[in-house]
C-alpha cells in the first residue's frame, strides 16, 4: 500500500544536503539539548537493565534490603555459575537452543521455497493462493492455537517435541511474503540466462537465488530465531515436564517452586539476563540485516 | 494490489507450452509443504475451530460433547461474568498502550532522525529493550516494580525524602487493584518506545523528500506548522499501519500479564488473552475457548476496518498524487 513511494524514497536517503529540522523541539532546542534528551531517554530506558544487573550480583538477602545498594556490596559473579544448578536448567537452556534452532530452519527452508514459487512462477490458482497466504497473517494466534492445540492431542503429540518443531517445516506465512519480496527484486534475466544454459527449476534456485539471497535468509533467521527463543504460550501448553521445558518457561520455576523458600530472586535475575544475552548478542551480530529486514516487512506491508 | 507485481514480463516462457507445464509442476512442488501446512494446520483448524464453537465440549470427553448451536456465543454475552470486564479492560489497555507507544516511538524516530553525534549507539540503546523476551522483561519489571524492595518504589521514597523531608509512598503495583495494570502499560511502553515501530518510522522519516522542508521553511513555514503539515502527512501511512499492528498486538497482550499477575489481584488485569487461556488451557472447555478466539478476531477485525474506513480522512498517499 506504501509501495509506490517506495522506489523514489530510497534514493533520497544516500545525498540529503542540509536538513531543515522536522521535529518541533529541534528549533526550540539546541542540539545539546536533543542529546540531553537521547540520553535521559537511553537512561530511562536501561535503568531496568541495570536493576537486573546488580540484583544478580547480589546475594540471597541483600537483594531485599532496604535501603538499596545500588552496587551490589561484593559482586556476587558466581550467581551466574549457581544458575545451572536450580532445578533443570542446564536442560532448559539446551531445549531453548535445540528447539529455536530446528524451527528457524524449517522456517527458512519451507518458506523460501514457497517464497520462490510466488516469484518466479506463473500457474493456476497462484493470485488466489497468494491471497490466501496473506489473509493467514490476519488471524489472531489463539484461533490456531485452540484447534491446533486439539489435533496435537488427537495425534498423541502433547509432551513432545514434535508440536513446536514439526509445523514450522511447513512454512509461514509471513516469511513466505518476506522471501518472495526478495527474489522479486532480483533480476529475472539471471534465471533465463541459466535456463538457456540447461538449468532447471531447482537448480537456478539453488545457484542462481541463493547465493544472492544471503541478506534475507540472515533476516529471517535472525527475526524467526528470536521469535522461537522467546516463544512462551505454545510451550507452555504443549508441556508438562519441567525437564523438557525452554528457557521461557522453565524460569517460572524460579519463582514458583523456589525449593528451600530463600529468596531466588537474584538468580532469577541472573537467569533473565542470561536468556535476554543471546538476543542481544544475535542482534549485534546481524544488527543491518535485521533492520533491513523489520523496515522491508514493515513499510511494504 | 501485491500480486499484480508478479506478472513480469516473461522472456522465454509461455510461448513453449512444454516448458509452461514444466514450470507449473515445480511451482506446485516447491510449495507442497506449505500447501500441506496451510490445509493440516490453518485452514483445517479454522474450519474445525467454527465448528467446535457450537459444541460444549471438554477436551477427552467425545462422549458428553453436545450440540448447542449459539449456546457458546450466549454464554459468553450473557453468563460469564468475566467476559465483559476482560473485554472492557483489554479495550482500557489497548486505548492506552497504542497511543502512548505509537507516539512514543515516533518522538523517538524523530529525535534519532535529527542525527546526533552517535545515533547508532542511541538507537542501539533505544531498541535493546524491543530485544528483551517478554518473559524476562516481565520478571525484571516485575522485580523492579515490587512495592518494598523494587527500585521505582525506592526511587520515589527518595524523591519524597529529598523535596520534603518525608518520603513519598510509592503505589502497590501489582499487588494493587488499581497500578497493576499501568504497571503491565509501563512494559509495554517500555519495549515498544524503541522497538520495531521506531524502526520502520525512522525509515519513513528518511524518506522524506528534503525539498519538501525547504520550501515550507521558504513559505515561512515554523517548526511546528513544519511538522504539522509536512512531516505528519508524509509519515501518515506508516503511523496508520504501525496503529494498526500496534492495536493487534495490544489486543492479544498476555505473556506479560501471566507472569506478572496471573490476571490478579482481583481480576484487576485479566485481560481477554488470560480469559481464553484460562478456559482454554486450564478449564479444557474447547468449544468456549474456541468461541472467545473467534469473538476475538471479530473484535479485531471491525476494529481494523474502522480504522481503514477513517484512515481515509487523514492517511496521505504521496503516490496517489491527490
């Protein structure tokens, strides 16, 4: 729906000459003062981080007295270490990579598939297929779920791992619109070159697209896997053994059943920020794709 | 509008009716796995969803299932008491999330906009909070937010200690009717202000023809009328779509406030996500669960079309050269 104004915006961005300030405190405000405001909003913004911080650094009791340290009185790294022995989780940190890993790439794999399909190919039934696969986007998840939730029960599935592996190896709908946004941006002469060279369907996918499509598989992974990761409600139905559990949920048990009634609340905090690291750490790693990614799905939409 | 794109022009295709077949057998071949996952998971469910919402029926219990037509659809307008209250109060935090997080972040998008010395590292900063699992966020606000120990408390003990000499006694949060469900508002203001939506508006932002500024400020034009008539009419489709995403999301909000507050104290925030989770998942009465999916998606969809049918009063498409 943006779409038109696409293609003549994003040559403006590279050569913009001076700019004439579009925010109204920008000629209130000295530019001083826009920093002053960039950092008390960054500020504001990380206090929550810097709480969770010296809170795992804290032990058992001092993280409840009053008043606050406001740096932990002898930093208690080891918090980090005590971590993996609560309950079970060294296994939820295993389950959350092994889990997030094998639904990205299916993910990756059945969308872009389809995502090529949608791009490359003409056939029957595509527009109204094509349709169908946007209109998916519109349903609130629990309409899915509740059904969904039902046939895994009915196939005995329930405790398992199948239910939150299984159905992403068949694809997304809104990864299928990611990746066909891609492929359509890559030339179609490229695939007409390689066919008059005696390339098939697949074969000009795997060494013609591919290898040009590195930017929106890093996408995908990158949004796809943090999605998994903090994937919450589906695991949490779907299982009931707490050895089995992700990340996500197993931190419950830190406030649900601490054991001992000591308060566990530095290690929960610890806990917390070693499952927000990895995100975090991902997002570094990938930071311009993923913006890329967020403004492509974003702006077409 | 999208699919009208594909028809490129093809070079070869189409004139060779062999080839035509050919390319028709690998569509379908590449997409056979998501025709299967459309059907096994989405369109099947959806079909078997409808139905299910004209069933009492608990989940292993085949044999007592019993058709009751409508009856779930009454049950939920005129018996359950908690239908309405979760409704109204799920509308109450959307009407205040979606505002104050889509404003946010395009303050936010605009201030990064006005590239400062070291706007990576803002936006870098400003975003962090998006990355945070929603599960993490909620036991660290949580954390953060307890009534005797949490740092918002203390915070406002000492601001109390230092303007008057006694200190301020901070709210209950969640342990109180009336904060705990600003206190879920705050985490979502918390990881939007920054998140997504700052992104995809600061992109718009920058998107703006610099000529457009130049001439309003030859015009005469003041910062203010500036961004009245030229920024805000520019960003206007991307504010309607991030409203809109915004006003989903807000909608369906529930890992927060199932950590936070397992919809407490008092149903204070038992929102309509907790409403369907709690017969769903935890009462196994499927066809109830099922008919609260579906008057949620309704809910969603008149409030979508709303807003598209009175975003024409005020969504400016460049493109369309009005």
């Amino acid at each position: 729906m943006v779409d038109h104004a696409m293609p003549a915006r994003a040559g403006m961005t590279a050569k913009q000459p001076l700019r004439v300030a579009g925010l109204p405190v920008g000629a209130i405000l000295p530019r001083s003062g826009l920093h002053l405001l960039a950092v008390l909003l960054g500020i504001v913004l990380m206090l929550p981080f810097y709480w969770a911080l010296i809170s795992s650094l804290k032990e058992g009791p001092e993280v409840r007295r009053i008043p606050i340290d406001w740096w932990p009185q002898v930093a208690q790294w080891h918090n980090y270490l005590d971590v993996w022995t609560v309950r079970f989780f060294a296994n939820w940190v295993f389950n959350s990579v092994f889990l997030t890993l094998v639904a990205t790439a299916g993910t990756l794999v059945s969308s872009s598939l389809a995502g090529y399909a949608f791009a490359r190919f003409r056939f029957p039934g595509k527009d109204l297929l094509f349709t169908l696969t946007l209109a998916t986007l519109m349903l609130p998840g629990y309409v899915l779920l509740i059904p969904n939730y039902m046939l895994f029960w009915k196939l005995g599935w329930l405790n398992t791992y199948l239910p939150l592996t299984v159905p992403f190896w068949f694809g997304s709908a809104f990864f299928i619109f990611l990746f066909r946004q891609f492929f359509m941006t890559i030339p179609i002469d490229l695939d007409d070159a390689a066919r008059i060279d005696g390339a098939g369907y697949p074969r000009i996918f795997w060494s013609i697209l591919l290898p040009l499509s590195a930017p929106v598989f890093a996408t995908a992974a990158i949004i796809e896997g943090i999605n998994q990761w903090n994937s919450f409600l589906r695991p949490l139905i779907i299982l009931n053994k707490p050895e089995m559990f992700p990340l996500s949920v197993g931190l419950r048990y830190f406030v649900v059943n601490p054991g001992d009634n000591l308060p566990k609340d530095h290690l929960l905090m610890a806990a917390s920020i070693m499952m927000t690291l990895p995100v975090i750490i991902l997002f570094f790693i990938g930071q311009r794709q993923f913006v890329r990614g967020v403004v492509m799905s974003g702006i077409k939409g | 509008m999208v699919t009208r794109a594909a028809a490129v022009p093809r070079a070869m295709v189409g004139t060779q009716g062999s080839l035509r077949r050919d390319e028709v057998f690998w569509a379908y071949a590449f997409l056979t796995p998501w025709l299967i996952g459309l059907a096994v998971f989405i369109v099947g469910p959806i079909l078997f969803s409808l139905g299910m919402s004209t069933f009492n029926y608990t989940l292993g219990r085949e044999a007592e299932a019993t058709f009751i037509g409508l009856g779930n659809w009454v049950r939920a307008f005129t018996k359950d008491e908690l239908f309405w209250p979760s409704l109204g109060r799920t509308f109450l935090y959307t009407a205040v999330v979606v505002p104050c997080t889509v404003f946010g972040a395009l303050l936010t998008a605009m201030l990064l906009n006005e590239r400062l010395r070291g706007t990576t590292f803002y936006r870098t900063v400003f975003f962090m909070p998006h990355l945070t699992p929603i599960v993490a966020a909620a036991y660290i606000w949580l954390w953060l937010l307890s009534p005797q120990y949490g740092a918002i408390n203390e915070g406002i003990w000492q601001l109390g200690v230092a303007l008057t000499g006694t200190g301020f006694k901070g709210p209950g949060w969640f342990s109180s009717t009336e904060w705990a469900l600003p206190g879920l508002m705050l985490i979502a203001l918390w990881g939007a202000i920054g998140g997504n939506m700052m992104v995809i508006f600061l992109a718009g932002l920058q998107g703006i023809p610099q000529e457009l500024y130049e001439v309003a400020a030859i015009d005469g034009a003041n910062s203010w009328s500036r961004f009245r008539h030229v920024t805000l009419p520019m960003i206007s489709p991307t504010l309607f779509f991030n409203s809109i995403l915004a006003c989903v999301a807000a909608f369906q909000t529930f890992e927060s406030a199932f950590i936070a507050t397992k919809g407490g104290p008092a149903y204070a925030t038992w929102l309509y996500g907790l409403h369907i989770y709690r017969n769903t998942f935890e009462l196994f009465d499927m066809g109830y669960g099922a008919t609260l999916a579906w008057i949620l998606f309704i809910v969603l969809s008149v409030f979508t079309y709303i807003q598209f049918r009175t975003s024409r009063a005020w969504v400016f498409y460049a493109g369309e050269g009005r």
